[in-house]
C-alpha cells in the first residue's frame, strides 16, 4: 500500500525528492503518514480534497482485500 501511494505522489509533485512517506500501526491498522514540499501539499490535496480523498478510497480497497484499515494523514 505504501508503495502506491509513493508512486501516485511522486507522479503529482514537483519535488519528487522531498516526498517522505512512513508507516505506523495501531491496534486498529495501518496509518500512513505523507509529508511533502510546502509548495506541493495544494496539489496532493487538490481542489476541494479531491486528490487525497482519491488516494484514501484507493487504499480502503486494497486494505479491504487485505482485511485491515489503513488511515492517510498528509502532514
């Protein structure tokens, strides 16, 4: 799951080198935390969160074919 929210991110931003994503787990599952470029958190989070909201709803799919939560925090 990391792995694709990486590759969506670095595809988006202009500072690809500065995208930095790690994992925590939880007692309820998995949460990934997305920190980027000052300049590029308006385009991972799009206009009216459409972006990020789109990249959530991809990762509830994966983790509910893997029977877990995941949660994405951008920071």
């Amino acid at each position: 799951m990391k792995e694709l929210i990486e590759y969506i991110v670095k595809s988006i931003v202009a500072e690809p080198d500065k995208v930095s994503l790690t994992e925590e787990t939880d007692d309820r599952g998995l949460i990934l935390k997305l920190e980027v470029a000052p300049d590029d958190k308006g385009r991972v989070i799009g206009k009216q969160g459409r972006v990020a909201e789109a990249m959530r709803t991809l990762l509830r799919v994966k983790a509910a074919r893997a029977e877990t939560q995941v949660k994405l925090e951008i920071i």
